[in-house]
C-alpha cells in the first residue's frame, strides 16, 4: 500500500547538518519566491481592499488634503464583483473521467463517481466558492487536495479537497511557466498555530517562528504565543529502472520484487529512467520539525486559480476585475461626493446686509444659518432700506455634472459588466429568453473568471487520478455518486475467484483501479437540481403536444421530477417500457436469460398484438359496412348478458342460503351430539342424524333443481348466442354439490360437503 511504501522510504532521522542544510534550503526559496511575486500580491491585496473595505476608495493624499470635508463612496464596483462571482455560483464546473489505454467504459464510470463523492465529501463547492472571491477581487485563489486516515484505528486513507482561507500564505516556484503551475519544483505553505498547540506536537523543539510576509494574516491575530511554522513540498530526483514484461506490462524493478506468481512472466527489456517523488516537511525558524518524508503520487496537490494573467517583460502578471476599474469608481465617488457638497452650499447661500443691519445680531444670525431658523433678525438702516437680501447659491460646473453622467458608464465600460447584466430593465426585450440573451451577451467579456475556475476544477481532477491508484491500492467498498446525485457501493481491487490470468497465474481483480489510464474533461453550467427543474418544464411541454413520447420516456419525465414518489413511479414506468426500449436502455448490462427470453417473449407478444390490432382494423372497416345491425346484434348481446349475470346472482344467493344452512346444519349437529352421547346414548343419537340427513338431502334437492334451471338458462342463452354469431361470454360455473358426509374424528361429527371435480361445461 501507499502508506507502507512511504513508512519504508522515510529513513532515519536526518543528521544536524543535512537539517541545517535544508532550513536554509527553505529559507533561501522562500525568499526567492516571495520577492518574485511581491509586486504582483501588492496591487492584489490593494485590490481586495479597495473593494471590500470601507473607506479604502480614496486615496490617503486625497484624504489628507480635503481634512474634514466628506469622503463618500458609492461602491457599484463591489456589485460588479458579486455579480461575476455569484454566475460562476450558478454554474458549477462538472468534471467528467473518460478512458484510455486498457480502461473500459464502465471502469472510467467508477473513478467518475469515486472523484464525484471526494468532491461532495469535502465541500468543495464551498472551497472554491471561497477562492473565487479572491480571485475575482484580487486575482488568484487557491486550494489543496489531501490524504487522512479514515479514522484512529484505520489504515485506509481517503482523499479530500481543503480549503486555503488566506491564498496569500501559499507561495510557488518562480520558475514555474504553466499557466496552473503543473510545472513548479516546490511549494511553500506558511501557517500559525498556538504555542501551546506547538509544544504539545514538538516538545523537543523550540518555538522558533518561521518568516512571515507582509500579505499573510500576521497582523490579524498574531500574539507572542503564536509561533509561524510552514511546509515545504518538493521533488525529490531519482533514478529508476524499469522493466517491459512478456505480459505487455511495464513496471519498475523493484515493483516486480514484490509481485508474487510471476514465475512465468520473463523480463524482455530494461533501461533506467530519471524521474522524482513528491517530498514533504515541515520547518521552524531554525529547525526541521518533521522531517521529509514521501508522499504518494507523482503531482504537487496545490491548485491556483487566476483572474487574468500574462507574462509582461519576462514574468507572470495577474489581476482581478477591479484592477482596470478602480480610477473609474474614484470618479464616480468624486463627482458624486462634490455634487453633494455643491448642494449643501447653495442651501447655505449667505446674506448681504449693511455693518448697521449687523450690529448686535452676528451671533443670532449665524446660529439661524446653522440651525435652520425660519428667521433671522437685522437693524432697520436707513441708507438701505429694506431687508438683508441673499445672494444667489454657487453655481455646479457643467464639467462636473457631466462627468456625473458618465462616471456609471465608465465604470460599466472598464469592467465589461453594464446594466443589463445586473438586473435593469433592458430596452426592447420583453420576453424572459431575450432578456437572458443580452445577459449572456453581456458576460462574454468576464467569462475568463468562469473559465479559468473550471480550468482548476480540472487540476484538481488530475491530481485526483494521479492519488487513486496508490490509496485506494486494497480491497474494500467504495461509496460513489451519480450526475443525479444518487450513490451506490462498489466493490474494488478484490480478486475473483477461479478467474486466473493466463500469463501471470495469478488472480484477476474486481474493478481494478490501477490498470488503465483515464483522463478528465469540464463543463460549466447549471447545477443538477436546476436542470432538472428546467427538464420538467421542457418535457411537460413536449408530452402535452405529443401525449405518445409518455409511453418510450415517460420514466425519464418522473426521474427528473424533484416530487415525492418521482423515482418510485419512474421505476414503474420503466419496467412496462416497449421491449424494444428495454433493449436500449439494457444494452451494456449483462441480462440474465429468464429475463431475455422473458424480453423475447414479450416482443413476440407485441408483434401479435400488432397482428391482432391490424385484424380489428381489418374487422372493423367489414362492420362498418354492416353498422345497423351489429348494433342491433350488440344490444341484443347486452341484454342477454344481463340476463344471465342477473340469474347468476340470484343462483349464487341461493347457494350462499343453502351453504349458510349446511353451516348452522353442522353446528347443530355437532352440538346435538355432545349432548346426546352425554344424555341419551346412541340410539338417539342415530334417530338425530336420520333426521338431519334427511333434512341435508332436502336441501341438497333444492340446490340440484336450481343449478339445473342455471345451466339450462345458461345453455340455452350459449346456443343464441351462437346463433348470432357474436362473441359468448362464458361465466365459469360454481362446482356441483353432490352430497354431505357425516365424519367422525376425535369422537366429533362434522359435516363435510362433497362438490363435483369437474367443472360444468
């Protein structure tokens, strides 16, 4: 297994030198990282701030130059960011596994749903949410994908997706030149914990805190009994030889050690081959805490997701979708911020009065300009008669009111994302399709976010094919999923029985998920349910125009259908799907043969009633010409099946009176014979049942007459029927009573009834 070969590989404790030599190794990448990226995660947490924080739209000179005056925001850009982010929300990415080289359909379905249960396993919609936000805003997420034992007592591993709260901790080889980084030697994760969690893991170490950098989250929450540790991932080279076996396979050496019943198999070629293996630790600031040890797979497990990137005078550059949009919302905020203060000026348009007018009222007139009182006192002058006289407010420049106008528009137009894209009502589109058309039309230009989201999504996919075959490398169940959500169990790497391989005698193994090689592709769209949602509607349309489309997919309709019973109903109406459906829908199943020549039955079936429907027709169109009287021949018909039924039921009541005598007969008989044989002994007793018997053969009489009058009736109307030549409806006949046994058992009578076998004909 994965982990015994990694317990095998980790050797001994490294020396004090070779610590030494990798804490500065560490020491040395990190800052090399650090400062090729430095640049790049400036302008990116500048705009993460600029956008979620209040306040951080104005710029600190700006700010210190207008002092008390107003710094008012008006954050559109904020609404613009949530808008690309909550799309790519609605729209998750779906991976799909297919297979190549030795992998069959069905093997790639079981990977598919084994990858889809990690993924639902871990919340992973909710991790890629949350790198979505600062991809958006900033320009760059991030999550990883880990191994964890299932449980304490376990030692089968699971893989899941975890999330990187703060993507400004994770830091990767500068030299990296793949878009996702699929190429990086090494990565770098730093981190925080408690002291106290620290010397409860290491008690032998120090708490010597790892560097940090300005981006991480130091400032948040870091106190002196915090202590920074970080892990550091690698490859690691090695030389390997590998083998081609006369099976076809090719394995390495050491491999083909450990395999058992290859006695048979002959090794046709070798050669060696440089490769790596993928290395962890983990360091303080002077020491190696855990020292490296061999992780399985052959792939780094961080995935980045970028906003937009470009390699601009020899390195990567990214941003996110305020980076070109920020000088437009400062526009929008000034302008508006100044239109606000021109207002309040013009209301507060002082007055012009004479010294005189003035004199012992400054006070009183400025508290009433401050106040807002509806009045304000003045001397009378004689040289200006008349009240104080207010001037006319300051006037808006024409620049500013223009540059009002547009402020919304630049900020629409350097974004990509305008009015009809959030909501607002759109000029000529009045049906909802035309509306969502100029919608979409419109995310055309942000549509990299959603893209390069689902770009990742395949990375972590890859990293996923990559792990599978070295944890799950034993037998055991495995839970996977389905595109509808539905899961089911499946049994993997488990040999079966009595099925040897011919070359190498060994057992073949049940859906063995290291042979083969698989692939993966995304779409983006609507999640499940919201497809569904959409299919019923669609499909409701479609059967109400063509009531027929029920019958060869009726099933489907209910299966998309989110109501109670959906599936249950829908599993009925396959079962009853035209044979020839069954055979489509059953075609990469293996049917057991009572249920094919069950299905060949039914075709056959089908086909004679095919045959069958054509003679009605046939039968019909020869009867038309005969309408009159085969409708009067058919009300003939009808009548006297009434008649009979209505006989029968008469018949039947009287043989329900006649068994309801026997009934209470029997009862009486058995009661009288307890008391006669503890009274008068057995000739009374005799006496008794010469009475009875004569009353039973009375009864049974009268029951003989009327079922003789029945069938008579019943004969007779047979042979009319006939006559008209029209179908007869036969009505079976209930069994003839012939006679009444008295038995003895236990010294208890009991009267038995005695009918004919046969049935009447």
């Amino acid at each position: 297994m994965a982990r015994k070969k990694a317990a095998k590989t980790e050797g001994d404790k490294p020396k004090r030198n070779e610590s030494t030599e990798l804490v500065a190794r560490v020491r040395r990448r990190y800052k090399s990282m650090v400062d090729a990226d430095q640049t790049n995660r400036q302008k990116a947490m500048a705009d993460l701030k600029f956008v979620n924080e209040p306040g951080a739209q104005w710029d600190t000179n700006m700010t210190k130059e207008r002092g008390a005056r107003p710094c008012y925001e008006f954050n559109e850009l904020r609404i613009k960011c949530k808008r690309v982010i909550n799309d790519m929300r609605a729209n998750r990415p779906q991976a799909k596994v297919r297979g190549y080289e030795d992998a069959d359909k069905q093997m790639a379905d079981i990977i598919e749903g084994l990858t889809r249960n990690i993924w639902n396993t871990s919340d992973a919609d909710t991790i890629i949410d949350n790198a979505g936000d600062f991809q958006v805003g900033g320009g760059f997420g991030a999550w990883r994908v880990v191994t964890e034992y299932e449980s304490d007592k376990s030692f089968e591993q699971d893989i899941y997706v975890e999330s990187i709260p703060n993507p400004f901790c994770l830091h990767w080889d500068e030299a990296a030149r793949d878009p996702l980084k699929r190429d990086a030697e090494d990565w770098i994760l730093d981190n925080r914990i408690s002291k106290k969690a620290y010397e409860a893991k290491y008690p032998d170490r120090e708490p010597v805190s790892f560097e940090g950098n300005e981006f991480d989250d130091e400032h948040d929450w870091a106190t002196e009994d915090d202590v920074r540790i970080a892990e550091y991932w690698y490859k690691e080279p090695v030389t390997v030889t590998v083998v081609k076996l006369s099976d076809g396979r090719v394995i390495e050496r050491d491999e083909l050690e450990k395999e058992a019943g290859l006695e048979a198999v002959q090794i046709i070629d070798e050669r060696e081959v440089k490769t790596h293996r993928i290395m962890m630790c983990i360091v303080s600031g002077d020491a190696i805490l855990e020292k490296p040890k061999v992780c399985a797979g052959k792939q780094h497990r961080f995935v980045v997701v970028f906003g937009e990137q470009m390699i601009i005078d020899g390195k990567w550059q990214y941003w996110g979708l305020p980076r070109f949009s920020k000088d437009a919302q400062r526009n929008l905020n000034l302008t508006n911020t100044a239109a606000m203060e021109a207002t309040a000026r013009w209301l507060q348009a002082p007055y012009w009065m004479t010294a005189k007018q003035a004199e012992g009222h400054e006070k009183g007139i400025t508290e009433a300009f401050k106040q807002g009182y509806p009045f304000a006192l003045y001397n009378a002058d004689p040289g200006s008669p008349g009240p104080p006289a207010r001037t006319g407010g300051p006037e808006l420049p024409i620049a500013m009111l223009e540059l009002g106008t547009k402020a919304s528009e630049l900020l629409n137009s350097t974004s990509g994302i305008y009015q009809t894209n959030v909501g607002d009502r759109i000029p000529g589109a009045k049906s909802g399709r035309a509306i969502i058309a100029t919608q979409q039309q419109g995310e055309i230009a942000t549509f990299n976010f959603q893209d390069n989201m689902a770009k990742s999504v395949q990375r972590t996919h890859e990293i996923f094919l990559d792990l599978i075959p070295e944890i799950y490398d034993t037998p055991r169940a495995l839970r996977v999923l389905g595109a509808d959500g539905t899961d089911s169990y499946v049994q993997i790497n488990e040999p079966v029985p009595g099925e040897v391989d011919p070359v190498t005698g060994t057992l073949q193994k049940l859906n063995d998920v290291s042979r083969g090689k698989f692939d993966v592709t995304i779409t983006v769209g609507p999640n499940f349910s919201t497809k569904r949602q959409e299919a019923v509607e669609v499909y409701g349309e479609m059967f109400a125009n063509n009531p027929t489309l029920q019958q060869v997919a009726g099933d489907l309709f209910f299966k998309a259908m989110d109501a109670p019973y959906a599936e249950e109903i829908s599993e009925r109406m396959k079962a009853i799907l035209p044979p020839q459906i069954q055979q489509i829908v059953n075609k990469d199943k293996k049917v057991p043969p009572e249920v094919a020549q069950g299905m060949a039955q039914a075709a056959q079936a089908m086909q004679q009633v095919q045959q069958m429907g054509q003679m009605v027709q046939q039968a019909a169109a020869e009867a038309e010409q005969k309408k009159a009287d085969a409708e009067k021949a058919e009300a003939q018909v009808r009548t006297a099946i009434a008649d009979l039924k209505t006989q029968r039921a008469q018949f039947e009541a009287q043989v329900a009176k006649a068994d309801a005598n026997f009934a209470k007969t029997e009862a009486n008989l058995s009661q009288r014979s307890m008391e006669v044989q503890s009274q008068a002994g057995e000739d009374q007793l005799s006496n008794e049942r010469e009475q009875l018997s004569t009353q039973v053969a009375q009864s049974l009489a009268e029951v003989n007459t009327q079922v003789a009058e029945f069938m008579q009736g019943h004969v007779a109307m047979m042979a009319d029927m006939q006559a008209k030549q029209q179908p007869v409806v036969v009505i079976p006949p209930k069994p003839k009573l012939l006679r009444v046994d008295m038995v003895k058992v236990n010294g208890k009578t009991s009267a038995v009834p005695v009918y004919e076998q046969e049935a009447l004909q």
